[in-house]
C-alpha cells in the first residue's frame, strides 16, 4: 500500500485542483500477501468490513476492517479486473464495490478466495489443505465464482498496454480498450 499511497501523492503534487477520479488497474494481478490486499483497500475506504473468513477452527476464522482516511479524498474510483486478477485482488475489488466505493469494469475474476495450509508429511512430504474462504464484505464468496464486473467488456480480453514503451505516441486510453472504459465511467459521473 506504500506504493499506491506514493503514486497517488504524486498525482496529488501533478494536478493542484485535486484529483476528480482514478483507475486502479489489477488486471493480470494474481494477488500476493493478504495484508498488502487489505491495506490498498483500506487506502480507499473510511471503515466497513474489508473481508472475512470462515472456517472450521478459531484461528481460521477473521474479519480485517477498514481504518479512517480515504487517500482520494472521495474522489471517484474506477477499479479494472480481469480472470487474472485473483486473491487478494480479488479482495480489494470486492471490498471497494460492496461498499458502493468504486465500479468494476472489465472481465470475471479468477475465483481464488481459499486459505491453505500446507501441513508437512513424513518422510518429506506435504498436504496442502484449504482451511477457510475468504467472503467480501456482503458475504460473497470468491472461491471459484470470480466476481463479475459492474460493467463487463465486450469482446474477449486482450493484454493490457504497455505502460513503459517510449515509442507509443497514444494516450493509454486509446491503445487499451479497458483503460478506455473506465475513463468514460469516470467522465459520466
């Protein structure tokens, strides 16, 4: 979440007037550590339930919330996913939907919102065990049903741009078709 923080403080120091919206870009983001996934959507949302799991034991079983502070100040949130956006992604875009904070635009997410546990074996082996299920703060489970975007691309999904090529002389919004997509969600609003 420091980087997100950094990135939105230098568009803050680019654009005196403040920021009207923003795109945050998790396609092809298969997730990562929970807590990192916990602190982006914090990093939008005041309070509220970030995510929760259940399962059969006490230790499997938690709710992380959201903390004061929006780094956008409320400004409008448009949050791209695509079936490479999986996990803790996953729970980011859908804490920020389930609180009305941001739209999804894009294709259906992977469906990974399982805890596993890998418990050692004799003789060097290993079992890995799912141990709980992450759900969104609505009570939605991720586990192989994805989420669904609030406004889902046409066509099939293509990569995203490249954000580092020096040769393009487009703007982002005309070489990517979802970047474009969630421009005009946030030009409409």
């Amino acid at each position: 979440s420091d980087a997100v923080a950094g990135a939105v403080a230098t568009q803050k120091r680019g654009n005196p007037t403040g920021i009207k919206g923003l795109v945050l870009d998790l396609r092809n983001n298969p997730g990562g550590v929970l807590e990192a996934g916990v602190a982006v959507a914090d990093a939008f949302l005041d309070a509220g339930l970030i995510v929760s799991a259940d399962g059969r034991t006490n230790d499997s079983r938690f709710r992380m919330d959201a903390t004061a502070g929006d780094l956008l100040d409320g400004a409008e949130l448009v949050v791209l996913v695509n079936g490479g956006s999986a996990s803790a992604s996953e729970i980011v875009a859908g804490a920020l939907r389930d609180h009305g904070r941001a739209a999804l635009i894009g294709h259906k997410t992977y469906g990974k919102g399982s805890v596993q546990t890998v418990m050692p074996l004799s003789r060097g082996g290993a079992i890995k065990l799912t141990t709980s299920r992450y759900f969104t703060p609505s009570g939605a489970s991720i586990q192989t049903k994805g989420i669904i975007p609030d406004i889902v691309a046409e066509g099939p999904e293509t990569p995203p741009a490249d954000l580092n090529s020096a040769r393009q002389t487009q703007p982002l919004a005309e070489r990517d078709k979802d970047v474009r997509l969630g421009v005009e969600a946030l030009q409409s609003e």
